[in-house]
C-alpha cells in the first residue's frame, strides 16, 4: 500500500510544457515535465502550432516516465508494451487542465484524459490551471513536507508569462479573483523588456541576473502605473512603452553600457506596483497572508518584497516549496483537483471542452 489518499493522474498541457504527475491528496508522489523552450527560443516565444505538435510527440514517453518512476518506487509491475496497464485499479481519477492557455495545446490533454479516464474507467476532473497555481504553495513532496497547513481566508497572488491576479481565497476550490491586469501580465512585460534590450526568451531570469549584477539599482526612476488608481487594477503596457523611448534614442555601444540598469530600473518598477496592489488587497480585504504562485515568484527579489510586506501586516506569505512548483507543472493541477473529486464533481461531455480563456 502506498498511500491513504486516492490515486490521481494529472496532465496540463495549457502552453509549452507537457507536464504529468500522479498525486495523492497534497502529496506529489511522481511529477514529470517536458520543456518545450528550446522549440520555442528561435521564435522568441511561444508558437501554438510548434506547442501542439510537441505535446502530441512528447505525450506517451512522459507518460511512460512517470508510471515507471512510480512502479519503481512503489515495488508495483510494470509493463513496458503498455504502461497504462501498470496502473489499472490503482489511479481513481484522471485530472486536467481545460484552461486558460492556448486552444489547440489544451486540446492534446483533453484528449489524453479522455483516453486514459476510459481505460482506466475511472472520473475525469477538468482544473483551472491558475487554481493549479494557487494551491502551488501548499502542494508537498511524497513525504508530506511542507506540512503547512492553510489557514483560510488568504490571500492569492498569481504572476506569470500570461497572468497577474490577486484573489481572495476562503478555501480549496472557493475563490474569486479581486484583481487583475487590465493589459500585459507582469511576466509578459518583464519577457518584452528582455527582448528590447536585445535579450532572448524567457526574459523574466535574464532580467533578474542584470538587476543583481548593479545590485537592483534604479536610476531610471520608471513610471510606476495605477499605482496609485485606488483598485487593484494593473497595467504594465505604459511602462514598456516607457522603455522603448528610454531605449530608442541610445546607439549600439549605450544599450549594452546601459542594459543592467534599465532592467534593473524595469524590474523595481514592476516589482513596486505588484507590491503597492498586494499591499492594498491586505487593507481592504483585512486578509493579511499571502500564497503566492506562478513563474514571476521564482524572482527572489519579488519574494523577498511581498515577504517583507506581508510580514508588516503580521501575515505569512507561503510560496511553492520547490522550483518545479512556480513553473507550469502537473503536480499543481493535481492537488488542485483533489478537493473537487472529493466533492464529486467530475467532468463529462462538452464539459471537458477547451476553455482557453477559462477564468476562477
Ligand atoms: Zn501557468
């Protein structure tokens, strides 16, 4: 026996990672992703149809993976002809991600789900990848570490490529979003600012590793927008746009003297509205801890800003306990499907059609 909790199957196909993980309540016991960013580098970024072709390539080996790695750990046969037999009677549900992402990415793990939920006869639970997000923070290893236990209502904070939104969270699979960008997400405008500056993609790290080389200095003094609009609305449109006049009038020999400092200078100007919106959720939600999620958070100085801010408030912030867990995984979609098979709410039908511009 390897486990209390029933068996789930996850798959997020919802951009350029094909990602599969078996979980058992919160516990991940098995989580594998396939990266597709030296697909994507050429065209400086994400190319729907390049996604697609590579999760229908890619889908079976990860798959494979992930049930020999388990049978591996848990001394249960395995069968090489047809992995999917190692797991009959064992999985108790197939979980997936219906949106938001990319259509015809989504599409590939609609399917797969499909496929496998018959074999296996077992229900389908289709997951909002940004509840997968949410509950990044809470999802523990096959041990149970973190033990942290989620004291509701909190606060969420989800920034990524695609993405920026704060929610009000009272409980797994009870939330609503309070906040959101009215334009580009934060990840979007940090890749964009990479790319201006003659950087490739992703461009959120490359930004990163410049700030810290002139020790996150801000000469630049970037607009900070809606800062201070009074909602929590963002908007980080104007503030690329501020780059771009900063940049175009520079020759060759300047962007590159002056390249640290306009990313570091762009990345405090992000990093300060994130922040001044969080800061003023917590005031007018009087909710004062945080689970934040998404790729942005893997940016240690943001962290360690919302950190900051949260630990003024008395709050806690509680982010994702390992790296795999900011970055678009399966195990996420998982632990986030967990509370919904317990209530029973499997998917059926033109249910489990794409929802590319799914909400929470
Ligand atoms: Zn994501």
């Amino acid at each position: 026996m390897t486990t209390q909790e029933p068996l789930i199957l996850a798959i997020d196909t919802s951009f350029d990672e094909t990602a599969i993980a078996l979980t058992a309540g919160r516990r991940v016991l098995v989580s594998r992703i396939y990266s597709q960013i030296d697909a994507h580098r050429e065209w400086g970024g994400v190319v729907p149809s390049i996604a697609k072709r590579a999760h229908q390539e890619r889908f079976d080996s990860v798959l494979a993976a992930v049930i020999r790695a388990y049978t591996k750990r848990y001394g249960t046969a395995f069968d090489p002809k047809d992995p999917r037999t190692s797991l009959a009677g064992i999985v108790s549900a197939v979980a997936v991600t219906k949106g938001p992402g990319l259509a015809i990415a989504l599409e590939v793990g609609l399917l797969h789900a499909q496929d496998l939920a018959a074999y296996w006869n077992v229900p389908i639970v289709a997951v909002n990848h940004m509840e997968g997000h949410l509950v990044s923070a809470f999802v523990q290893n096959s041990n149970g570490n973190p033990q942290r236990t989620a004291a509701f209502p909190l606060l969420g904070m989800l920034v990524s490529g695609a993405h920026t939104e704060l929610v009000e969270w009272r409980g797994f699979g009870d939330q609503t979003i309070i906040g959101e960008t009215v334009d580009d997400a934060a990840g979007e405008a940090l890749d964009k600012a990479a790319r201006m500056l003659g950087y490739g993609y992703p461009g959120g790290a490359v930004i990163e590793r410049l700030a810290e080389e002139v020790e996150n200095a801000d000469p630049y003094r970037f607009p900070r927008p809606m800062i201070r609009s009074g909602d929590l609305q963002f908007s980080f449109s104007g503030l690329k746009t501020a780059l771009l006049y900063t940049v175009k009038p520079m020759d060759e020999q300047q962007q590159i003297e002056q390249a640290r400092l306009l990313a570091s200078s762009f990345q405090e100007a992000v990093i300060d509205v994130l922040v001044a919106k969080l800061e003023l959720a917590i005031k007018k939600t009087g909710i004062c801890s945080v689970a934040v999620g998404g790729g942005v958070f893997a940016n240690k100085r943001l962290r360690k800003k919302v950190r900051a801010c949260v630990a003024r408030h008395g709050g806690t912030m509680y982010a994702p306990a390992a790296s795999y867990l900011y970055v678009d995984n399966a195990a996420m979609i998982g632990v986030a499907a967990y509370s919904h098979f317990l209530n029973k709410e499997y998917a059926s039908g033109a249910e489990l059609d794409r929802a590319p511009r799914m909400r929470l």
